[in-house]
C-alpha cells in the first residue's frame, strides 16, 4: 500500500520535473529576447545571465514608436491576417460542411487535392505564385497578398472543419429541418454554433499564417508602405549592423496578439460541446 | 387530418433495394408501428414520410397530397430520433421554442405552448436547463416535447426509447400511449423490439428485406401470422419451428422429419390441408402453448430432454430437445414445475394452436 503511494509520489515528482525543465527550454529564448530588448545598447550577445539587464531601459521600445513606422507595419498586417482570418474562416466553414455532408462527383479528389498541396514547401510554391500574381496585377496589393495567404491557409483549415462536422451527428441537422429550417438554416443556426472549437481552431491558424508570415510577403510587398510587421523587423537588420534593441521590441510586441488570442480563445478551444445533445 | 398513404414506394442505393414496393394506409388520429430486424428497412420508409431520404420510385401522401418534392419542414410532421437530437447549445426551453421561432409564431404563442408541453412531459422545471444536464429519460421527453408544441399532423419516431434501460423504457412506453389518446394525432412507430410493436400500435406494418410482410392488428398478427418470418418474429420467446410432412393414415397427422413425434391435426381443419397431405410442412408452435400439463382436450403429450432451464420470475422457460435430434426449443412454464436438466420430461402441445408453413415459400397454409 505504502509502496505504491511512494511510486505515486516519485512518478508524480518525475514528471513535473521533466515538464519543468521543457517549460524553461521553451521560455528561455523568449526571455533572452526580453534581455535584449532592454539593454542600452545594440548588444546581442552578452556574457550576463540577468533577466532584466544592468541599466536597462524602454528605450527601443519607445523609438520604435516615435522613430520606426511601426505602426504602418501594425496596421498592414492586422489588416492583412484580419481579412484572411474572415476569409479563411468563412469559405473553410462552408467548404469543410460541403466535404463533410454532401456527395458530389470529385468529393474524394477534392479532398486528397487539398492535402496533397500541403505537401509542398511554401519556397516551391514562391516561383509559380509570383508570375500567376503578375498576370493577375496583384503584385505589391494587399489583395496578392490576401488570396496568396487565404489559399495556403485553406486546405489545413477545410480539413480541420471537415474533421469537427464529421463528428456532429447528422441527425441535429435533419431535426433542425423537419423543424422548419432550410439547409443552410440548419447549417448556421445548428452546426456552425456547435462546430465553435473547429472555427476557433481554423481562425487563430489563418491569423497566425498571415500575421507572421515572411517568404511570400518579402516578395510580394514591394512596396514599404505594404510592409507587414516581420518585413518592418527584417528591416531592422542591415549589412554592416543589427539593432538588436529595436529587433527584441518588436519581436515581443508582436507576440503580443498571437499569445492574447490564445488566452482569449482557449475556452472555445476546449471540445465538447455536443455532449448531451444525443445518447450518452 | 393527418393521413398517410404510400403508393409502391421504393428505395434503391444503386442497385440495392432497401425499401422495396411499400403500399401502406395510414388512417388520421392511427398509431401505427413498423417493426423488423436491423436492415429490414423501416427507418429508410419512416425518414422517406419525413422527407430525409429521397424516394427513388412511388408517392407518398400526406393528406391526399403528393409530398415526394415537399422538403421537411414544409410537410407539417414531427420526428423524434433515436438519439434524441437535441441542440446541445440550446436551453430545454429554446430547443422547444425552436421549431416555433422558425414558424415565427409570436412570442406569447410560443410561451403558451411550450408551458403546455413541459406540463404534459413533467419537464417544466428544467426548461432553463441544457441537455446535458439531463439524464436520458429527460432529454427524451424534451425530444417529445419538441415534436407536440408544434401540433403537426403526423409524429415520427424513430426507435426512440432504444437508448432507454429497460424499466425507463416501459415507463416512456406509457406514456407514449397515452400522449396519442391524449392529442389524438397521427403516430408512425420504427422500432424493432416487438413488445414495443404489440403494446403501442392500433395496427403493426411487419417489414423484412425492405418488403412489407403483413399490417395488421397486433393481436391479428400473433395468432395468424401470414408467413413464417412474421411468426418467428412476433413473440417472445420466438415461435418453435418442426419441419415434417402431413401424413394421412387412420386421420390426418403431423409427423416430425425425424419421426421422434407426431401430432394430430383437428378434425375441424383437417379438409383445409387434404390437397396438401404427404407434402413437407414447416409447424409452428408458439412457447406459451407448450405447458406441463395438459391444459385442455386438445393438449397432446410429447417426451422431451430439458437441455436447459431459465427462470425468469414467475415462469421458467424449458429449452428442450427431442429424441435424439439436436435442434432446440423453448417453451414457458410456471415457476412451481421443476424439470431437472439433463432429464426426460413430459411436455403438453396444444394442437388447436398450430400453425403450418410452406417449407419453401413459408406462406401460411
């Protein structure tokens, strides 16, 4: 009896230790980065193992403010991964409710189309993006850069929301219409409330995509009033010299949405919502 | 007016029929069953009325009205599911009111009615809750309250108390029963438990292999079954099966193919049967006319060997073999008689309950 409570004991103690040590493998870089960000001088490297520096200060925070067109970057990329996210959200709800419920001639090609071009690195698909976006006129738009992101977003998010309406049972959909919704009533007004973890899921992937993004932005966005926030931060790295600072400021401010969409959305994260709703 | 007729309906999923030319007349204010095995294609025929599945060939009225093109809501039917099918994100009281608020009957419309309801189905005081605070037997008066608020002309139901135990099952049965006297609407039953078939319908459609066998009375069904896959069906324990031949010799006679028994055939029935002596016959004897004594002048002994013995409470059933053939079968028995297993035991077959198959076709002689 005692010996096993011991092993209880040692097991639980094992496993919060090894949980302890992949939380600070994981923290550390964020707050090396907090470090630099604070220091008085454009220093990447130092030999000090403090958190919070000698000296430090909100210099380069404040610059990037004042100094820096942050805000433009901000701007453009909020717009930018909003305008995705509703995209992303929209079409894979529709489009994952379609793959899910109906038969059609080229279901399953459909399917294994979008997984298939998940298969490829986003480099490959630089090349044959950038001319189908010069024909287009789309180049240096925040439009190219929409529908560049929407359609790399796509086949995850279809899948993922395809995923979730599998495991809502039909028979909600078929009672919502017997009383006295149509398809697409009984597809908003039942199953798209219940599929709320799936649309969660599939908005924060889209926003991520397009909030964070670099390759295709770089040579999409030509232009530097169209500059996203990690074309602003590369901007910061020249040939000769880094500024470090303004690099580690903008690189936390910019978690800043990612990490509140999280907290904010976790609750919706949690599945379950169909409990009770049939047998069981 | 809530009338249903089928006119050669069929169903096809490529070349498989699964419904396969259904003809029914359901009256208004009717509570009619259909019952069968899994596959049998009851469900299929119910979600056609309902409008979930296409038909492939045939009508269907409602009314005197062709509803094969009339999408679900506008057919004036409720459905309650096997697995209730209640919107898990809304309240008792919203899943209630939903069909209502689509129908955009007023508020205060919708109020009476759902008060009304949650009365009748004792689920008033959980209106503000989810369903998934509820237990089983709850979420299933909701799913029936959300088919009688909206007073349609027919119900549906779909096996709905198999996800029941057993004693919630008698109890919904009940009540079910009594919801139809009490609204006096029109009622199609799937289920595939035949005590459920013969304790809530007016009259039972029996359906095998997407063919309609027989629709009748439940009581008309039980004692004369049109073939034999409705007389095993119907009854529980199932109906006793004994190949054989009719056999004239000083009267007319059933004799077992392993020649282990023979039973007499009544004088009164006897001319039915004359064109058909000397051919192979499946009998038929149901369970309960079996006994352990001789119940009246018509009782006729046989010897058996009780394999096995199952009390059940207040009869025991006796599963038995005869001679030295080794097919089984059952009869019930009161619970004071003590056959020992393993042993020979008298058994008394009323012969004014038998019934005779085809052997081939299985068509009622």
């Amino acid at each position: 009896m005692t010996s096993s409570k011991n092993k209880k004991i040692i097991l639980r103690i094992l496993t919060h230790l090894v949980l302890v040590i992949f939380t600070l493998i994981a923290i550390y870089p964020v707050l090396q980065v907090v470090t630099i960000s604070l220091r008085p001088s454009d220093k990447l490297l130092s030999t000090s193992l403090e958190i919070i520096p000698q000296n430090a200060t909100l210099k380069s925070y404040v610059s990037l403010f004042t100094d820096q067109p942050f805000l433009l970057w901000v701007r453009n990329s909020a717009l930018i991964s909003l305008t995705v996210t509703l995209t992303g959200v929209a079409l894979a709800a529709m489009s994952g409710y379609a793959f899910s419920r109906f038969n059609f001639i080229g279901k399953k090609v459909g399917l294994l189309g979008l997984l298939v071009t998940q298969m490829f690195p986003a480099t490959m698909l630089l090349l044959p993006l950038y001319l189908m976006l010069i024909y287009l006129g789309l180049i240096n738009s925040y439009l190219g850069i929409i529908i560049t992101y929407s359609a790399t977003a796509l086949p995850f998010c279809i899948w993922t929301m395809k995923g979730y309406y599998d495991t809502i049972p039909i028979s909600l959909e078929e009672a919502a219409r017997i009383d006295g919704c149509n398809q697409f009533q009984a597809f908003y007004k039942v199953i798209l409330p219940l599929a709320s973890p799936a649309l969660v899921i599939t908005g924060l992937f889209s926003f991520m995509t397009a909030w964070s993004e670099y390759i295709v932005a770089a040579q999409i966005l030509q232009d530097t009033q169209l500059w996203t926030l990690p074309l602003g931060l590369k901007s910061f790295e020249a040939n000769m010299s880094t500024e470090w600072g303004l690099y580690g400021a903008a690189s936390l401010i910019v978690m800043i949405p990612v990490v509140a969409l999280f907290i904010i959305l976790s609750k919706w994260l949690v599945s379950g919502l169909t409990l009770g709703s049939v047998k069981g | 007016m809530g009338s249903v007729r089928l006119e050669h309906v069929f169903k096809k999923y490529d070349s498989n029929i699964v419904v396969n030319d259904v003809n029914l007349n359901i009256n208004d204010k009717e509570f009619v069953v259909l019952v069968g095995p899994s596959g049998c294609g009851k469900s299929t025929t119910l979600r056609m009325i309902a409008g979930l599945e296409d038909i492939s060939q045939g009508t269907i009225f409602i009314d005197d009205s062709a509803v094969n093109d009339v999408p679900p809501k506008d057919r004036d039917i409720a459905m309650v599911f096997q697995n209730y099918a209640l919107y898990p994100h809304m309240s008792v009281y919203e899943n209630l009111a939903f069909g209502l608020k689509m129908r955009k009957y007023s508020k205060d419309e919708i109020q009476e009615r759902v008060q009304q309801a949650s009365v009748i189905l004792g689920i008033k005081e959980m209106l503000e809750r989810k369903p998934k605070a509820l237990s089983g037997g709850q979420r299933q008066r909701v799913a029936l309250g959300r088919a009688i608020v909206r007073k349609p002309k027919v119900f549906l139901f779909d096996e709905p108390l198999s996800n029941l135990d057993a004693n919630l099952r008698v109890q919904m049965r009940t009540e079910i029963s009594r919801l139809h006297k009490q609204i006096e609407t029109t009622m199609i039953y799937v289920t595939h438990d035949q005590i459920e078939a013969m304790s809530m319908g007016d009259r039972i459609v029996v359906m095998h292999k997407g063919i309609v066998q027989q629709v009748d009375t439940p009581l008309t069904i039980y004692n004369n079954p049109v073939n034999k896959f409705v007389a095993g069906f119907i009854g529980s324990p199932t109906m006793n099966f004994f190949d054989g031949k009719l056999l004239l010799q000083d009267s007319l006679a059933f004799e077992a193919s392993t020649k282990y028994f023979s039973l007499p055939i009544r004088s009164e029935i006897v001319q039915r049967f004359m064109p058909i002596v000397n051919s192979e016959v499946s009998l038929g004897i149901r369970p309960e006319h079996i006994s352990a004594k001789p119940q009246n002048s018509h009782s006729q002994i046989v010897n058996v060997n009780v394999v096995v013995t199952e009390p059940v409470g207040n009869e025991i059933f006796i599963y038995f073999t005869i001679g030295q053939a080794v097919e089984q079968y059952v009869c019930r028995i009161p619970s004071d008689m003590q056959p020992q297993t393993g042993r020979a035991f008298d058994l008394y077959f009323d012969v004014s309950k038998l019934h005779f198959f085809d052997k081939t076709t299985g068509a009622a002689l």
